[in-house]
C-alpha cells in the first residue's frame, strides 16, 4: 500500500514523495510544507485523472493513435491508474511527518492546521475514487503490509471533525508563526485556509446530499455560517513553476501543453477535443469554448491568439474508431485559457487544487437545497460561480460574458426562467470544471446523475449503460494486502460497486 517504495507519480511531475515511512526522516516544517503541496498538485494536475476528463465528456484520444482498451473498452485492471492511490498516500506520509515534526507547539500551530486540511484534501479524494480505503492505520509503520480498510463514511465523518478542528487551530492561534512564502498556496494568510477547510467541509456535506449523514446532520453542519466563511479565490500551488527545466514546469501544463524547451508536452498530442463538451459549449452560445480548446489544427503550444470562432473548434467522439480524425482535424486542449491580457497562460501558471467557481457553485447548490448559509441567495451565487469561470479561463470582457450568457432563454444557462435549478447549477459546475479537476464533475454525476445525457464509449461492441463507478485498487495493495482488500476490488465490480454517498 501506501508503505512501500514507490515514488513520483504516473505522468510528468515533481519527485517529492520519495519517501519511506518505515524510516521516516525530518525536516524544517517550512520546507516539507512547500514540497507536500507541490506533490499534491501534482497528484491533481500531473495527469493522474486524465481517465476521468476522458469518461466525462471532455478529452477524448486522438485518432493518429490506436484506441486503447483500457480508456474506450474499460477494461481496467489494477494496474492502471495506480498513481490516483499510490501517490496519493505518498503524499499523505508527507503531511503526516510534517504533523509528527511540528506537534502540538502553538507556534507551529499554522504549519499544523494546514496539514490537517491537506490530509483531508487528499483523503477525501481517495474515498471519492475508491471507497472504503485505509485510514486508520494508514500512516503507521507495519512490517507485515497488513492495514484495515475503513468503512468511508467513517472516514467521511473523521474529515469533517478534521478540518473543523484545523480551523479552530487557526483561530485560536493568531500569534503562530506565519509560513509566509513557504505556504506556495496562500502565502500565510491563515484566513483563506479557513476558508479553504470550510469549503471542504461543505463539498464533503455537499456529497452526502442523496446518501450519508442526512439533510438534518448537514443543516446542523452548515449552522451560522455565512458566504464569507468560504473561498471567494482560488486555491493554486505554485512553488515557482517555471520553463528552466521540465521538473519545474506547471504540472498540467508539461502534460498537456508543452515540456520547457517548447516542445509537446508528455500527453499533447494523445489527448484531443471530446465532440460532447464541445457541443455543449456551441449550443449554449458558450464562449469559454475557445478558452479551453485551440482552433482546429492548431497546437496548444502555437495558440497564442485568441480565436472566438466557436465552430472553428471540433470535437471527436469519446471512442470513436474513425482513423482519419487526425489531430490536424481534432481541436487540441488548452484546459486553463488565457490571461486578463489575452496571452495564454504559461509553465509559470499556478496548479488548481480548488477553483474558486467550485467554491461559489457549492454555496449556490448548498442555499438551492435550503441550507441555510447567510451573505446571499443561489442566484447570486450561481451568477458569480458562473463569472468566476469565465474570469478564470481569460474570457474577453468576462463579467459581461457571463451576463449575457446566463441571460438567454435556455434552461441550463438563465438560472431565473430554469424549471430545474438543481440541474442547471450542477451543470454549469460540470462546464466550469472541465480540464480543472473532472474529479468534482465524476462525483456530481455518480451523485446525482448530472450532465443526464453523459454518454459511453462509443467504441463497436460496448454494452455497458453507464462509465465505471469506481476504480480499481492498485496491484501494491491486490497483491500485498489482499487479506483487506474488499471483495472485487481489483477491478471486477467497477460497474456494480458504488461510492458510499451514491444513492
């Protein structure tokens, strides 16, 4: 499991968890707080959950390549994707000697609060794309690679507790000792950790809205909070990515965009347009479409002004076995836009762990559903989720984009004359989500079934009525902690085996 010595991740990405539990070593709580969040947004964004950008409608595989079973055929086995598992507690035995390091000394109490909320973070990820995982004996040295599984709610329940007392930490604390730049997120502004911890707070209550602790247990949750209480910004990592050499580049951009000497980046040319989002987007008189893919038969590398021609972007079908839908035909991907100046966004750009439009569409579902959560209404949030969006990815004159966007006379745009507002927010948060983390958009479908249309492969033979739920564990864990393994999990139950939260 996650004990062994195993290191780096699947795709292009900083090689800072090359560490061995079993013969822990110490350092300055500044210094493992830098590389633990470098490692997570390469966990993120390095290319682990390139799969699920694939699964929910927004990349697809180029046609210069032979298809590949395991993406278009699903036949995925615990080989595959292991990074999503493996580096993932990788990375949690780094916040976990960060915690042992820095203690209970209160004036360490930032460093703490922080690891806390990033244990959370990162564990609350695995339970969303496996289940019931190791947790409370995760982090303990165990010479005979035995660790129990624990029940997800459970663990659900314990991330809860967790980051509310992180925040509390902060709080109580005012006089800690600030990690400054150390802090590659926030810099040391304690308050928009809290906010970080609360707004994942709410996406772990969020989750649990059709099966879990109950609407009554989440009101109780939610009591006396406000909009201010959450994320207004985005939650990036940034270490100092730069071009000076691959190791330093933004971790999405060097998988999808490009490597530092400006060539294709390690999935570039793998990865195309996917015809369902594109569609989506032109239907809807979308202009973030030409934010987040690049003009037919252009490279993303090359796509330094901003074309918004919407049809001049084409899409291939998830699956597709048509051999002539080269990638001078498929739209590349640009996944993160451009800046408030029009020029692309760079190897410098910072890595998203949470965007702030996923913070603002989380409020807007949570006050749609009646919670009660004080400063605004849905419509104002889900308006500015939306702008967010359109801000975030470089959009021309992006507030009044928006604006004119929501304002249409379409069901799943104009939040005001929609007929099913849960629906509508749900699926502009897929929209705003796309390329960021599908992580979110895989969890809101397997929620709530949302986009509804959200097709299969289209490859000759599928049968399958709907993607996998989960995905398998990894060959570290079938083959060396089998004993707790549950049943199925190597990959035979992925279409039968459902995430807690799921109804």
């Amino acid at each position: 499991m996650m004990l062994t010595s195993i290191v780096g991740c699947q795709k292009g990405t900083f090689d800072v968890n090359n560490v061995n539990p079993n013969s822990p070593t110490s350092a300055p709580a500044k210094y493992s707080l830098s590389s633990s969040l470098a490692a997570t947004a390469a966990l993120v964004q390095g290319g682990n959950s390139d799969v699920l950008n694939n699964w929910m409608g927004y990349w697809t595989q180029s046609g210069g390549f032979t298809p590949s079973t395991t993406y278009v055929i699903y036949q995925i086995t615990s080989s595959n994707y292991t990074g999503n598992f493996d580096n993932a507690y990788l990375n949690l035995s780094n916040y976990n000697l960060l915690l042992k390091t820095v203690g209970t000394d209160a004036t360490q109490a930032n460093y703490r609060a922080i690891g806390m909320i990033m244990e959370a973070y990162v564990y609350q990820r695995i339970v969303d794309l496996y289940n019931s995982v190791p947790y409370s004996q995760a982090l303990s040295a165990n010479a005979a690679f035995s660790y129990k599984y624990d029940d997800p709610q459970t663990i659900y329940n314990a991330l809860v507790a967790k980051v509310d007392s992180a925040a509390t930490i902060i709080t109580a604390n005012p006089s800690a000792a600030s990690p400054g730049n150390y802090d590659v997120v926030f810099a040391g502004d304690m308050t928009k950790w809290k906010q970080f911890a609360k707004t994942l707070k709410l996406k772990l209550l969020m989750r649990q809205t059709q099966k879990g602790i109950g609407s009554a247990a989440v009101a109780t949750a939610l009591s006396g909070s406000t909009t201010a209480d959450y994320l207004s910004v985005d939650a990036a990592v940034n270490p100092g990515y730069s071009n000076a050499a691959d190791n330093q580049l933004n971790p999405f951009y060097l998988n999808i965009i490009a490597n530092a000497q400006g060539a294709n980046g390690t999935n570039t040319t793998y990865y195309r347009a996917n015809s369902y989002a594109v569609t989506f987007y032109q239907a809807h008189n979308d202009a973030r479409v030409n934010y987040i893919y690049a003009p037919s038969g252009t490279d993303a590398v090359k796509y330094t002004t901003i074309n918004t021609d919407r049809s001049a972007v084409k899409g291939r079908a998830y699956g597709s076995t048509n051999g002539l839908e080269s990638n001078t035909i498929i739209s590349a991907i640009l996944g993160t836009g451009f800046t408030s100046a029009g020029a692309p966004k760079g190897p410098s750009q910072g890595a998203i762990l949470l965007p702030a439009s996923e913070s603002l569409f989380l409020i807007a579902e949570a006050l749609q559903r009646g919670y009660n959560i004080s400063g605004a209404t849905a419509a104002v949030e889900y308006q500015a989720a939306v702008t967010e969006s359109f801000k975030f990815l470089g959009v021309i004159n992006y507030a009044t984009a928006a604006t004119t966007y929501t304002a249409q006379a379409d069901d799943l745009t104009n939040y005001t004359v929609s007929t099913n507002k849960l629906n509508t927010i749900i699926t502009q948060k897929w929209a705003a989500m796309n390329t960021i983390d599908p992580l979110e958009s895989y969890s809101d479908w397997r929620r709530l079934g949302i986009p509804t249309n959200l097709p299969v492969s289209a490859y000759p033979g599928i049968t399958v009525s709907h993607i996998p739920w989960r995905l398998p564990y990894p060959v570290n864990e079938t083959s060396l902690n089998s004993a707790n393994v549950p049943a199925g999990g190597g990959g035979s139950d992925l279409f039968t085996s459902k995430i807690f939260w799921m109804p």
